[in-house]
C-alpha cells in the first residue's frame, strides 16, 4: 500500500479524514497545517484528496 493509500483508508465515505490524520500527516510533512486551513474552502480543508495534492502528491 503505497503512502497515500494509507493516508486516504483513513478518510470516510466521503473522502474527508479525520482530524488526528490530517494533524499526522501535516506533521510527518514539516508543513504548516494552519496556512493549509487558510488557503482551503471550508469544504476541503478536510477532504484527503485535495490534503494530498496540496503536500504534493
């Protein structure tokens, strides 16, 4: 299972993680969650897909 496939088995039905995943994965990245959650729509800010394309996957 490759990276992000790990990271998007923990987002729901909807595509959007949890809140512990996306603090892990911003940290495991070096990346600053809160400039993430500024720039997203409050509709993505918690959808993995759009996680993974903004950390460069």
């Amino acid at each position: 299972m490759s990276y992000e496939e790990s990271f998007l088995s923990t987002c729901d039905a909807e595509g959007k993680a949890p809140s512990w995943a996306i603090k892990q994965i911003f940290e495991e990245h070096s990346s600053d969650l809160d400039e993430f959650i500024g720039l997203a729509t409050p509709q993505e800010w918690d959808d993995g897909k759009t996680i993974l394309h903004y950390l460069g996957y």
